[in-house]
C-alpha cells in the first residue's frame, strides 16, 4: 500500500510537541521557566477542546512541550488528571496534511479519535490516534495553520 504523492512516505515531518498534563497552568509555566529556562512561545484557552495551553519552546530546537491545564472538570485533561496525575499526556507529530495522513492511517487499520480535524493550537487542525491503536501513547496529528512561520524563531 502506498501513501498518496502529496504526502512523505514517513507521514510525519517532524516531533511537533509533547503534551504535559498541569492542574495549575500558571504554576507550571513558572517552574518551566524559572527551573528549565523555557520560554513561553504561545498561550491560549480553546474551549472546544476545554483546556487552558502554553507552548513553550525547547531553546532554539523549533520543538515545544504543550502544558495542558482544565477549564472544568468535565475536559479531557480534566479526566486524565484524575485518573493518572500530571505528567505526559501525548505526543503531537507534525503532518503536511492531516485529512490525509488521517486517511492512510484509516487504511491501515488505526483508529482516530475525530471523524474529521478540529481546531487546535494556534488554528491548527488537529486529529488524535486512540492509544489502544499506538501502544498506549496518544498520538496527536498537528497539521499547522497556513499561515503559520514555519520556523517559530
């Protein structure tokens, strides 16, 4: 089976983030910075997906860590924290175009969470491999906005 020519063979272009699971965003952005010396590259609230993010930057790598923290109880992150705790929540992997690599996947027997790609970070579109089909990792497809630099620095 081959991926369509628009597509890399490999799919993935590169280690977009890792999610990190926080109850206190403001708590975790501070001892990411104080402790690590990351930065805060980008910070929003996304309803849509109920939480509260910041992506801070890895030095210049272009690589980021996404701390997730709850807008309510009834969120994702919410869940994950009651059940597991903070910590690793997921790894996001960037992708060209994510209806497509979505589609290979499909093909080749994974599961996706979405039926079609929502709005993530910085209007990103976004879609999640269940864990159950990714060794218990959840899997985040990040096909960033057009308009998006391509390097963040």
């Amino acid at each position: 089976m081959t991926a369509p020519l628009d597509l890399p063979e490999h799919l993935f272009t590169a280690i977009d983030h890792v999610g990190i699971a926080v109850p206190d965003l403001d708590e975790a952005i501070a001892f990411y910075r104080d402790t690590f010396g990351m930065r805060v590259a980008h910070d929003e609230t996304n309803e849509e997906q109920g939480v509260r993010e910041a992506m801070l930057a890895v030095g210049d790598s272009g690589s980021c860590i996404q701390l997730l923290a709850p807008l309510n109880e009834g969120s994702t992150i919410a869940k994950f924290l009651d059940r597991s705790g903070p910590g690793l929540q997921q790894l996001a992997y960037r992708v060209v175009d994510v209806e497509a690599v979505s589609a290979v996947l499909r093909e080749r027997g994974v599961r996706l969470l979405y039926d079609a790609p929502r709005r993530g970070t910085s209007n990103s579109r976004i879609n999640f491999v269940h864990p159950k089909d990714a060794g218990g990792v959840l899997v985040e497809l990040v096909e960033p906005a057009a308009d998006a630099p391509t390097d963040p620095h």
